[in-house]
C-alpha cells in the first residue's frame, strides 16, 4: 500500500494495469483489484458503513468499471474513477440507511500482534491520534480520511459529496488538522511520532 | 500541502491502515466476484450465411439466432481499407467489440443497429448484454 507521498506511482502503476486489460490481458485486472482495493477500502469506510456494508461498495464500483470500461475515458483517470463511484456508492447507501454508528467511536480493534516497544509506541500515538480523529465534526473526519489517502483529491467532486463549496475543501483541510493538533495536544499527545517520550 | 500537514496526514494514513484495514480476503472476493461476471456471457454459435464479393469489397455476412436474442452481423471494408462492423439485433442494449488492440462500446440504436468503424484487421469478438443476460461471439476474423 503506498504512503501519501507513493500515491502518484500507485495511480501510474493503476493506469498500467487497466490498459493492459482494456488491450485483453484478463490478469492485469487482478492486479488492479489488488492494488486499489486498500485505498477503496478507507473511501467506503469514511462513510461510517459497517465492513460487510463497506465491502459490498467497493466491489460495486469494481464490477461498475468491468461491465463498462469505456466509462473511463482516460485511463490516467482510473484511480480517480474508481474512488469517486465507491465514494459516491458509500454515500448512497449511509443516506439511504441513515446515518450508522459512528465507526469511530467504536473501541479500537487490536492490531495483528508485531512485538514489544514499538508495538506500544505505535499503540499509544494511534490510540491519541483515533480519540481526537472521534472528537472531530463528522465532516472533518470523512474529510481527512479521504484526504489522507488521496494525494490530490478531486476537489469538486468532493466537494458535491460532501455538500461543501469547492473552495472550501483545502481551508476546512487546513482547519480540521489544526483542530486535530489541539486535540492532540490537549489529550497530551506530542505533535509528531518520534517525538522523545519519558 | 504545507510540510507539517503532510506530516500528520501520513500519519493518520498509517493510524488507519492499522486500525481499520481492509478485511485480507476483499481482493479476492472481487475478483471472484469479476470471474462470475465474465462467465455470465452465454457463447453465441454464428453461422455465416453469404460471402460476396461486389466491385472488389468483400463483404462477410454472419447470423445467430437463440430464443434471447437474434443478431446479424456484417463484416465490410472502409473506402481506405479499414474495416467496419454493423449489425443489427433484438434482445440487446449495448455491444462490446473486443480486439487484440482493446475493446470498444456501442450502444445499440432503434431498431437494433450498431456499428464500429474503424476496426483493425485481425480477431474480434462482440459481447452483447440484453436486459437480463449477456452473451459472447466466438472470434471473428475482421
């Protein structure tokens, strides 16, 4: 899965994949699958849907591309294509159920088990980090888990997904990270990981 | 981005991956689920009822009839020597053109027609999908 700064090979190594399949090579659409879903995956999740609901989205949006491939217009916009219908499918169904549990308030799940000191370093900044992310407006949290994995999120449709003017999409970023720095300070979190802890 | 914000985003990216990732048998769930899809086509047996040849074109001329869905389709070349695909049909709403180069979409218009021009020579083959089925060609030299 790639870091933000990685996203620009991942949507690269997308648009390889999906022409390869348009030109008939069927396994490159399991590559794709493969490689995308993770980040599909979070899009779906920022609308609060349960997992089995989540799942459900994201493998619509994929069988959306498969019966009508030629909706892409520009295979460079694959990525983009694809986050926008799980994103629009995610909202869909949360209106069309109501609003759910908030996913964050949930207690937080244990981690697959690494070890010892790092494993309660991460532990610790995590567990600050999704206590002040549950504290936040709901709009702030969809908001920056799309924005955290999306490098450059296509504004204007997020910004129709999310009922907010376009402009406002990069300030009310800017402002729900500042209110997450308060947060996290205010819950005595440093600012960044590898801060010195005693 | 400013550098700190990309700081905590990368984070929160990380803080998410960990705490909420993607149940590991999803991929595999949907390419399963895309396998389904593709078997789904019912493979159509076209039988070719003329072959003619007027002022040098060469036309080939292909039918298929099921209890679904009726289909004709004409192989012609364009004046500079491409080919060009028509066809008409009932029973189908949109035709996909496969080709070793990619594949190409039409809707079907009234009365049933379609068309692709343009078609590089070589093997094809047309997926129809009606309302509630989809059926495949085998390969067809263009």
């Amino acid at each position: 899965m790639a870091t933000t700064g990685g996203t620009e090979q991942l949507w690269n190594d997308a648009t390889r994949h999906f022409v390869h399949w348009r030109d008939g090579d069927t396994a490159a659409m399991d590559e794709l699958v493969r490689l995308l879903t993770p980040v599909l995956w979070q899009v779906a999740r920022a609308q609060h849907l349960d997992e089995e609901t989540a799942g459900d989205v994201v493998q619509s949006a994929w069988l959306a591309l498969v019966r009508n491939p030629d909706s892409v217009r520009d295979p460079v916009a694959v990525g983009r294509w694809l986050t926008t219908a799980t994103r629009r499918e995610a909202w869909r169904v949360a209106r069309q159920r109501g609003r759910t549990d908030p996913v964050v308030d949930e207690d937080l799940p244990l981690p697959a088990s690494r070890s010892a000191e790092e494993e309660a370093t991460t532990n610790l900044r995590d567990r600050s980090l999704w206590h002040a992310v549950a504290q936040l407006s709901d709009r702030c949290q969809r908001l920056l888990r799309v924005a955290a994995f999306l490098d450059r999120p296509d504004y204007a449709r997020l910004a129709a997904d999310l009922d907010m003017p376009v402009g406002s999409i990069g300030p009310t970023r800017g402002r729900c990270l500042a209110k997450l720095r308060t947060l996290l300070a205010a819950n005595g979190a440093g600012p960044t990981r590898g801060a010195n802890h005693d | 981005m400013t550098e700190p914000d990309e700081v905590l985003l990368n984070e929160l990216q990380a803080m998410w991956q960990r705490r909420d990732p993607m149940p590991v048998d999803l991929p595999d769930r949907i390419v399963a689920a895309i396998a389904a899809e593709d078997l789904e086509f019912e493979l159509l047996s076209l039988s070719a009822i003329t072959e003619t040849a007027v002022r040098g074109d060469e036309a080939q001329v292909l039918e298929c009839a099921t209890d679904e869905l009726t289909l004709l389709v004409r192989i012609s070349d364009e004046p500079d020597g491409s080919r060009r695909v028509d066809g008409w049909s009932e029973g189908v709403r949109q035709v996909e053109l496969l080709t070793p180069v990619g594949r190409r979409v039409a809707d079907v218009g009234d009365g049933g027609r379609f068309e692709f021009d343009d078609v590089p020579r070589g093997p094809v083959r047309l997926r129809l999908r009606g309302e509630r089925k989809a059926f495949q060609t085998p390969e067809i030299e263009v």
